[in-house]
C-alpha cells in the first residue's frame, strides 16, 4: 500500500492534467520586444547555448522539477531525461523528500541520470531538508545542482502540510555554505518578491528560480485534491513577469552582473516568445513543467477516477510530442532573436524591452526599475 | 400592528436577502498584499487576537450592527450573540432609535448582553439622538462603545427619510465629551472621505468605521422598498479600499499612531483575503453584516411575500453554517498572515502592499499616501 | 409643399427618436464627486435656483434648442414653452432661420414667448446669419439672450449642407458687438476645445455652451436621412466631459472669474448625477434637448414611414411625461447637493471632484488643470 | 508551370483576401484629434495634394506595393494603374524580384506604367538585390523612386525564406548611394523602431514607410499557406500608430525639418480619419494594400481551392469599387481637415493631437515626445 505521500505524487499528476493554468496570467502580455527590421545577422550564425551549471546547454530551457519518488514515476522521469539528453537540456529531479525517507524510491530519480549521464541534473529538496539529507540527495543522481523549494502556500493549502516555517532560512544558508554544488532557491508557483531576494543574496544564494503565479498553481492543485475552491486563495502569488522584475532588481542593487548571476524564469510559460521577453528582462534561464507533463502524459492517462499512471508502452509514442513541443518552442525562441537582432542571450537581454499595464503600475508601486545591458 | 419605523426593520432584512453586493465593487482586487516565500515564523505563533474597547478579542472581525427594535428580530440578535460569545468576537446592535422611542423593543437588543456576558458589545444610534438617549442605549446593553451611524443617503432614499443633517456635528461633538465608553462615528455604506475624517478627529473623535461602497447598499434596499431602481443614486459612495485609504491618510496627517486610533474597514467584505488588505492598508479591524446576516436566513426565510421573520426552531440550523463562515474567514485572514509572514495584526500593517488601476488613481488624484509602518 | 429646410427639420425630430446616444460616451463615468457623509444642511435650505440672462430661474436646467420654423412643430414649442413655464426653466427656440427666409413661420417661434410670457427664452441662429437677421431673431421672441450654434460637422454630414466657415468668426464678433442681449455660442454636439474657447474669448463672447459628443449626434442624424453609416465619422468630436474641461480651462486661464461666466454644460446630459458633475466642475448650467424630445414624442410618434408630426391632441398626455422627468432630474441634483454639502450652486462648484481613466489622460494630455473654488 | 516565387504571389493574393487584419489593432483608437468648432476656412480652399518623389499628386494616398512577376497578376496592376491614373495618385509595384531573375515577366510591372505614364510610379526590390539589379527595376518602369523592403518576419515564417539578413543594410547604403531616385525604406507590417530609423537616417535614407503591424499580417499570409497558425508570432510587430511615432521621433531628434523627410505610414490604414491622425502626427503620406485588393477581387475571385486569379473582363466592374472606395477615403480625410480647421496638409501637421491608452504608454516607455509644428 502506498504512504500518503506517495500518493500524494500521483494526485499531483492527476490534478496537474486537469487543471488549466491560472487563474492569474502570467503577465507577459505587457511584457514587449521591439521589432528589429533590420538585424544585423544570418540565423545560422545565432546561438541560444548556455554555460549553466558548469556544463554547456543547448539551450536556456529547463525541464523543471516535476516528480520521483513512486514507483509509477519512473518511467515518467525516464522519459524526461530521455528528451533531456537528446536535446541536450538541463533537467531537475521532483523533490526527493520521498527517496531520503525511504531508499527504495531512489530508483525513481536515479533513472534521470542513467539516461542523461552527461547533461545537467538538479536535485530537488525541500526548505527543511538537513544539510546531511541534500548531500544525499546530490549523490544518488550526482547533481550538477541542488533546488531548495519555496512553497508555503503549497503546505498552507493541504491538510496534511507543513506549518513550521521559521528555520527555513537557517537551512537555506547551512546549505550554501556545505553544498559541493550551486543552491538554486525556487519558488513553486508564487514568486519571490524583492524583500526575499535581498535576504537569500545575503545569504549567499546567487541562483533563483522566480517561479511566479501564472501557470501551474499548487493552491488549486492541493483544494482540488480535497474537492475544494478557493479563488481568493488560488489568486495568491506574485505573476511571473512582476516575480522577475523584483529578483532582477535586487541582482541589480545588489550590484551582481548579469554573467555571474542566474535567474531562472518558471511560471506558466508557454510559448519561446514568452520565454523571450523573460530573457530579455534578464533571466538567464526558463523551466516549464506542467505544460511538458500534458504534452507527455494526456491522451495516454486512464480516466480520472483511478490512481494508476501509464504503462512504460504507453508511453512510447508520446516523447515525440514533447519533443516536437520543445523544438517549437526553440525555434519561436529562435525566431524572436532574429527579430530582435540577437545573436546570442546575452546580446538578447541587451535589447529594447517595455512594460506596459500591469506590469508597468506594478513596477513603478514597487519602485523597480530594469536596467538593460546597454 | 407594527408602526412605520418597526415594518422598515423587517423591510431591511428583506431586501437585503433579495439584493447582490454593488454595483459598485469594494476596490480590493487594485490593493494587491506581496507574497513572502520566506515567512521566517511557525503558524501556531500566529496571533490574530487584538485589544479592542478594552477587552480582549479573538479576531478583528466585528459582526456590524444589522438589527433590533422589533419582536421578531430578537431571535437574530440572540443567534449573533451566541456566535460572538462562541468566537470570541465583539459585535454592534442595531440601530438602538426604536428602543428609545418604545421600550417595551428594549429586549430586541438587551439579549445580546445576555448571550455574550463578557464580550465586546456596541451599541448603535443615529447622529441626531441626544446624549441623555446615547447614555440609555449604552446603558441597556453595557456597551463598550457606541457607533454613531451617517446614513443620509439612505435618509434622502426613503420616503419618510429625516431632513435635516445640519446638527449632526455638533450632536457627535456633544456624545463625544459625555459619553463614557468611546464612540465609533461610522458610515453604512457610502463612506467617509478624507475631509470628514479631518473634521471628526478635530472634534476629538479617534474612532471611525468607514463604511463604505461595495456591499449592503441602503439607497437599492429603500428604492426597492419602493419598488424603484436609479443606477446613479444606487451608485454613489466611496468604495471601501477608497474610503479606508482617506481616512487613514487623516489619522495619518493628524500624527495618530496606528495603535491609538482604530480605523474599521466595513463594506462589502466577503473573505479573509480581502481583510487581510484592509488590514495590512491601517484598519484595525472590519466589519461585516449583510453577509453574515445571508449566511444565518438564507434557505429558512419565508417567501418574500410575507414579512415573517423565521422562528426560533428554524434557525437552529444556521448558527452552524455562521460559525463555519466565520471559521472560513479567519482561517483566510491567517494564511495572508502567513504568507506575508506576518506574526500578528501590528506585523501586517507594515508589510508591503501596492495600488493599482482605479484605487492608484484613486489615492494620485486625492492626494493620498499611504505610509506603511516600516 | 415644404420647402428643403422645413422637411429636414421634421426628419431631424424622427431621426432623434430612432437614434441611441452615441457612439462616444459622454465622460462623465469617469468624473466622481466625493461623498459628503455629515452635510452641514439641512434640505429645505437647499437652493437650486440661479440668475440667468438677468433672470431667475428655478434650476440650471435649460430646455436646450430644438425646434421650430415649420408649423407642424408648433405644437411641440407650444408644450416645451408651457413646461419651462410651470417649472421655471430658461427654454431655447430651435433654429430661427427658417422663419428669417419665411415670415409665415415666425408663429411656430413665437408660440414659445406667449406660452412663458415672464421666463427666460432663448433665440438661436447659425453663425453665417447677419446682425441684422439676428435682431430679428430676438425681436420676434423678445430673447433674453441669443445662441449662435456652430455645426460644421453636421453641414458636412449634410449632402446640402454649406461648405464656408471662414467669416462665421467675424459675424460672432460683429454680433458680440451689435446684440442687445448677451450671445451664446454653442456647439451642437461636437465640443469646443481650449483653443476656440481662447478665440471666443478673445472676442468679448462670454457665455459658451459646450454641446459635446456622447448625446444627440448630429452627424448620425444627417447619415441617417442619406440611409448612410460611418463609425469615423460618427465618433467625431470632444465628449461632454472632455470640452467641459477645455471651455472652463480656458476662462480660469483668462481670468474670469465664476459668477461672470457662462458655462453651459450639454450633450448627452442624462440625470441629475451627470448634471451634478458638470456643475461642480464649473458649469453655471447644463442643458438638455434630446432625452426631453423623446419624452414628449415617444409613443405618440405615428410610424417611422410619415413625415407628420403628432397632433395636438396627442400630446396632452405626455407633457405630463416631461414634466415627471423634469422633477427627476431636479429631485437628483438635489440628492447630489446634498450628499456633497452643497446648499447652492455655488458651493456645489467648490466641492470635491476628480477625473479618472480616459476623462484624467485627456486633461494631462491637453494640460488641462480644473481649479476647484476653494 | 510556374516556379515556387511566382505561385507564392498568388498565394499572398488569396490569403490576404481570406484573411483579416490583426491580430493587433493599428493602435490609432488611441490617438485623438482635437474639433475645431469654428475652423477659418471654406471647403473649396483645402488642397489635399502635395510633392511627391518630384511630381504632383492629388492626395496623400499612396497605392501601395502589391504585385507583379506572374502574367495572372498582370490585370490587377493594369487596373490598379488606371485607378491611379484617374485619382492622380502615387502607386507602388509589389516586389520585382521575380522579374529580375524572369526577364519574361517584365510585363506584368510596366502595364503600370503603360497606364499611369506621367503619374508617381515606385519600384520595389527586397534588401539583398544589387545596385545593378535595382537600377534595373528602376528602368523597366520609369520609376521615380524605389522602396527596399524589409520583410524578416515574413522570412522566418516562409519555409523557403531567406536566412541572411547581415548585409541588408551594407545593400541600403550602396542603393543611396547609386540610385538616380530616391530610396524608401519599407518594412511591410512589423514596424521600424526609432534605432531602425535612427540607423537609416544615419546612411543616408530619408524616405521611411513605416509598415506596422495591424493591417496585412505577413507572417499570418505565409503560416495559412501551411496551414499553420502562431498566435505568438501572429501578434509580433510594432503596431502603424506607435512605429509611425518612433520614426517621426527619429526625424525631430535629428532635425529634419517636416517637408525634407518623407514619413510614409501604412499598415492597417482603413478610413480617411486615421489616415487624417497620421498625417496630424507628422506622415507626409500613407500607404493601403489589402484593403484596396479586396475591393478590387472580393466578389469575383473563384473559389478559394483554385489557384487562378480572375480574368480581365471580371474586373471590370471592379475598378469603379476601388474608385468609390478612394473617393470616400479622400471625403473622410478632407472631412477630417475641415473638422481640425486645416487648409492643406502641413495645416493638418501643426493641429493639437493627443495619445491616450497604450499608445500613451508606449510613448513614455520609448521616450518619444512628438513634437507638433507650432
Ligand atoms: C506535477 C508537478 C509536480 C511538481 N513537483 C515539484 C517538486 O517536487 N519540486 C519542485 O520544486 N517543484 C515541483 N513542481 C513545480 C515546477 O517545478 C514548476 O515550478 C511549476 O510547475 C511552474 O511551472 P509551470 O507553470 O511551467 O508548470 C511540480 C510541478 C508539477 C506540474
Ligand atoms: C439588514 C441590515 C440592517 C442594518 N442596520 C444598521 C443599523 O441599524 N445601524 C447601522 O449603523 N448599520 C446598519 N447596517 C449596516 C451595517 O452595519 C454595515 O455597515 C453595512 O451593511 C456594510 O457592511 P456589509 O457590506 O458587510 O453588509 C445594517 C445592515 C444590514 C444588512
Ligand atoms: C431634434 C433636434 C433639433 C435640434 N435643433 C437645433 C437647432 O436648431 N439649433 C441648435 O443650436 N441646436 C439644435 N439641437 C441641438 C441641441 O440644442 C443640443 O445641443 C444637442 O441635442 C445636445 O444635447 P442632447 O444630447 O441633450 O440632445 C437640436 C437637437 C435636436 C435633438
Ligand atoms: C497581396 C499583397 C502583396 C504584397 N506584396 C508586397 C511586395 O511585393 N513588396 C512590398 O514591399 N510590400 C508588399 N505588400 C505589403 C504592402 O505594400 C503593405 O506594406 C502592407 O500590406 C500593409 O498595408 P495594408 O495593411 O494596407 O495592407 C503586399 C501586400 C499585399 C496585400
């Protein structure tokens, strides 16, 4: 019989394959490039590889963390890290509370490395993980790095969740200061704000993954499971867009230069024109998941009443879809540097960008002002 | 038979039940609380409690003044009691008039005091009763203060309505330096604009509830009374988030630190998320009635042919689906507390808080500034 | 036969009962008067009455120029007359120029000076007509004041319509100069901006009705006779709100001070909340013609089809109609007052007001600064 | 059978016929010229023609580039040559790449000047042809300038597009350099930004078309023929109002005086009054494509399986649709003239026009400040 948590995986994926994204947008609408009509460059000659982790990747795409720890997982994570190889992205494991309680899961993360031996592959913990616990965690998959999550309103919304909040930063910072690889600190869904920014750079942290409202929403998720709505609740959280603009901020005050630091933009988005205004902004990275796990597991789950997920055949034919999802989305990338006159990211993130609506009332209430590369 | 004024309580409560909120909305969705990842706090620390009138209370949820004054509405009044009592909550009598006219109605009103013995109870006048009256309805409740309610938008609404709001000033002015528990000037749904405020605090009072746009709306409950509608009548007022913003940019230009003055943000506030605006903005505390009042009638009314207020048997039932409510709101209000790592009441009015769209233009073209505590 | 000029001024009556307002909004939703919750008044010493042309009258309501010049329409002048007459309001004739060519039709003008003997009539010309003309005009009436309306928009809208404006600017001065009575000069529903207010001015004109777009269109009454649409077209000219702002700016700048100016404030003017805005914005007046039309006409009026106007007869019921809208309309701007502490028209104009989305980015952009009495 | 080059010209002809414009709107809801109640002018004063490229044209309506390179398409140049010869107009030919590799089909270009033999008549090359063959393009039609088309998106979204955008602006110099005509810069729906134009000025170009987004969707043509759809990509560009503002801005900061340099706005124009608010801005002139083809095919092209454009005789009727549909443009503009108080087109240039919404954010954002003639 599967322990609660466990289960709770599977729900998770359930859930996910249900839900749409929202119910807030992701901001990205105010976000805008400006048309380069002339741009000085042949479309061979661009570049969207990354040094990231200490290796080099294809491209700023990051499969984010998405699952481990069940049995009925690992094919899912295989076939992640399948992708991941093929197209040589960067890839994080789904958090490993599960396999640090009970090592027979282990396996369930450790398939990503098997299958991507050479890429790069970030471990996934939670805020009150042991220093002990994520050295663990970094050497069952021999990680390239280590996520810590952030996702009080996650715990908040389930019954069953955490409520002890207080140490998380201690942890935080024990973590930077033992971990053999970079800390990346990632929010679920709900955003970092400047205040948060300015303490994790002080303690040391220098890679943030934004994760803003706008796209999976974990408060959604957790209701669904107990048959619950709450739109205040699932309103909760700063868009990715805004999320962005204060973490790039405090970078900026804090005097980081773009190189050094990593931003990485996750939040409902979805398409390489999305990614490309983030870049712009100043990430140095994007993840997706949610839309990734549709692209991999709809049409093959069985209907919604059972806990089971696919069979490994099931899901033969489905790593093309995600393959295909994923060139799209580099190729719209690809297209937005052209139009923009990019060669590379860094010439990207040097190139006209404004904020309008939203976005812009937002940045100017909270006093934040982007300064691009040039 | 029942007399005029006694017909318009049950009137009241009526139409109540038979209208929506609005049309103007509560200006909530522009006030915007920043998500914190980090609350460096356990969520048993938290502490929703505040002292309010002297006594202690469990929340900053009042339960505002909605009835009294007529037989059949006594079973009401007794049902909030108990939910007060139950939830340790203060809560307001309705407008104490008929009593003093009639007292033979003094029990309508007198069986709060009796089902919440030690709890934090308001008695209610309107602004041309006398002080040697506002004595007799504190006195028959044992108040621990007395509201003051403006209604001249109502006034000019019905029929019948009073005339004459020269001397209102000069009557609170009077209660002010005679009466022995604090008085709570408050609007019931139109609110209090800045210049009010000034004018109040200038007269010594420190109490003011704001009342303002975007819940109950008297001016639609006394038009359809006389089976009328006026989209433009029905639509005056200052919103709540507009109207709290004026008159704590008052106590604010009066040097009134946040712990002396008590600002209640009443007026179309349905749920946790949006108190917990109002209170990160300076309220001390909010109110709510016609809300609470649907949750405890709504489903054991008669038709709305008849004016018969439900007997006592039938409202069993609802004290159950109030306190729930109730359970529902606090429960709300901790988790914005949470995740704007707030440990307690002071705590969260000095978290960050934004203004966007109309409320931004809103405070721009008043003149308002919001000063936060930090 | 009717000549030209006569039928058209029937097929402008029928084209006004089909047509909505329209299609620009009048502004004025985003003009907010701030509420008053303690008025120091009381409602009998409200006063809505105003000196204007040299008399007094009841309201700054003006039954605004409609009709005449054809003798099927001397019915309606006689009921607008007698209107005006029983509720005290200044009342403009429509366009004198018909009777001007034809003397015959001089009656259907007159009809208006014996129904309200004492009161405020109004005479009203184009801006091509001669002093001597003019003179006429106001004698025929005994006017009070003359309006010279400008219509360049619906002479283009008209396939007969005249094509010269360059002298109409010396005939107003040389009538400025020659009137026995003062001149109004009044768009019929396209604006005036700042700049020809600065030229009127200049001129020695001192009373300016703004007739703005958002009421009457004057444009989409003329396609209409053709069978022809234009949205461009249709959509031209400075809403009421906007122009009110202009015309007011430009007496603040010139220095004339309130109580000897002239604002009158109309199109599209449909309750006493919008009439409210507009006089505490500076208008000393605001007028009316369409919405009143329709009272008196609608339902009455024989089929689309006919060219004939109702009979008498018709007609007795419905002055009944007018006059119930009338006392609406006042019974609302008294409400306002009220509700703003304002117990004359004067006061009214140094409350509180403040402009918000598009009417706010219309007066930054043309810098634009209402100044408020106080 | 005909080549890929000269099938996708008629392909662009069908797809634009089933397409409709956007999805971006051209942004001029957003910018608002100011009535002129009392304009000094007669109607038959205002001249609505100007130089152009050397020569005089009747209005600044230019018929822009469309087709040419494959005999079916030969008739619509002919009769869209004779509606500029009959009107007096400016008329582009579409893209003459096709002749320069096809020397065959140099017919289907030099009807046009066959037919319009005094009138303005503009080559059109796209930006990686030689000097030698753009000389050549010039001849074969007598052209009194040359537009260089700068079309990259529509590259990116054509499977067979060019991938080589490096030495475009290399060819623009040269084209300055060696043309005995004027050259034009043309970007065909995505907009020129103000360092694109900031960059042109600086070769040496003085004639921009800016071409922005909200009109004929170049990229939305190439993915239907596809059968693809990229509401992303669909969406990129700057839209007509805002490109028109970067490029004028571009002008101002480099002082070239208003009747040197010659601003041509196109992209989504469909009425006289927004091409009347382009021209206020500072246009010297505006361009229409898809909207004049459609007069010209809808109605008498087969259905939309076929491939083959109509025969000489349907067309017939045809022109006279295009004549009414310029003749109504040109009423509207002249309307639009009358209405502002302008007599010509410089007039029109130094008239009040404001920017509301998103073009006024856009604005800020960019930091483009249109400065107007007075
Ligand atoms: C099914 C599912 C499981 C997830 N589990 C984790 C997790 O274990 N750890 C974590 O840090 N994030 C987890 N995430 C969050 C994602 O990494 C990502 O931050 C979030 O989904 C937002 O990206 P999206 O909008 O592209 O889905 C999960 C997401 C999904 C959809
Ligand atoms: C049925 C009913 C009766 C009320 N009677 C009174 C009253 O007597 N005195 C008073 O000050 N407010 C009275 N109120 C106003 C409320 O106290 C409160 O200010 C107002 O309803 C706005 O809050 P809400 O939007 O949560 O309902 C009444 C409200 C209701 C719904
Ligand atoms: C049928 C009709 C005829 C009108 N005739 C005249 C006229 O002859 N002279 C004039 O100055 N205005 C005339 N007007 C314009 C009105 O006086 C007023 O300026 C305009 O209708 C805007 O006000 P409203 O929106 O309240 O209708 C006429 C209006 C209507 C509806
Ligand atoms: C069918 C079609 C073919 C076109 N071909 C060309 C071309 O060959 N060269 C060019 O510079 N522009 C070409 N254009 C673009 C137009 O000149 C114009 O810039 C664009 O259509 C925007 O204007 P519109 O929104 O009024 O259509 C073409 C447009 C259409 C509709």
């Amino acid at each position: 019989m599967d322990n609660l948590r466990e289960v709770r995986k599977i729900d998770h994926i359930r859930q996910t394959l249900a839900l749409e994204d929202g119910p807030q947008d992701n901001g990205f609408s105010h976000v805008h490039l400006i048309h380069n009509a002339l741009p000085a460059l042949n479309v061979e000659e661009i570049d969207l590889s990354l040094s990231f982790l200490g290796k080099k990747v294809n491209s700023p795409l990051l499969i984010n963390a998405i699952t481990g720890g069940h049995q009925s997982v690992t094919e899912i994570n295989r076939r992640l890290a399948q992708v991941a190889a093929r197209k040589g992205l960067a890839l994080a494991v789904g958090s490993q509370s599960a396999g640090l309680r009970n090592p027979e899961l282990w396996s369930s993360y450790s398939v990503v490395r098997e299958n991507h031996p050479d890429g790069v592959i970030i471990a996934n913990v939670n805020a009150d993980t042991t220093v002990t616990e994520a050295l663990r965690a970094i050497e069952v998959i021999e990680a390239d790095g280590i996520q810590v999550h952030l996702n009080v309103a996650q715990e908040l919304a389930m019954k069953e969740g955490d409520r002890h909040f207080r140490d998380w930063i201690k942890r935080i910072s024990d973590l930077v200061q033992h971990s053999p690889v970079p800390v990346i600190v990632k929010e679920v869904g709900f955003g970092i704000s400047k205040e948060v920014a300015f303490e994790l750079l002080d303690r040391g942290v220098t890679y943030i993954d934004v994760g803003g409202a706008g796209g999976t929403n974990f408060v959604s998720i957790e209701l669904r499971r107990q048959s619950k709505e709450n739109r205040g609740f699932e309103s909760w959280g700063i868009p990715t867009a805004m999320t962005l603009g204060e973490v790039i901020w405090a970078y900026q005050q804090k005097g980081i230069p773009f190189h050094e630091g990593a931003v990485i933009a996750t939040g409902g988005i979805r398409n390489g024109w999305e990614a490309a205004k983030a870049l712009a902004m100043g990430a140095t990275a994007f993840g997706m998941a949610g839309s990734i796990l549709k692209r991999l597991l709809l049409s093959v789950v069985p209907s919604q009443e059972e806990r089971l997920i696919p069979q490994s055949s099931d899901l033969n034919g489905r790593i093309e879809a995600v393959e295909d999802y994923i060139d799209d989305f580099e190729q719209e990338l690809l297209q937005a540097m052209v139009l923009t006159g990019s060669q590379n990211l860094q010439d990207l993130h040097g190139k006209p960008c404004i904020f309008t609506g939203r976005v812009k009332e937002w940045f100017e209430q909270r006093e934040i002002v982007i300064q691009r590369n040039r």
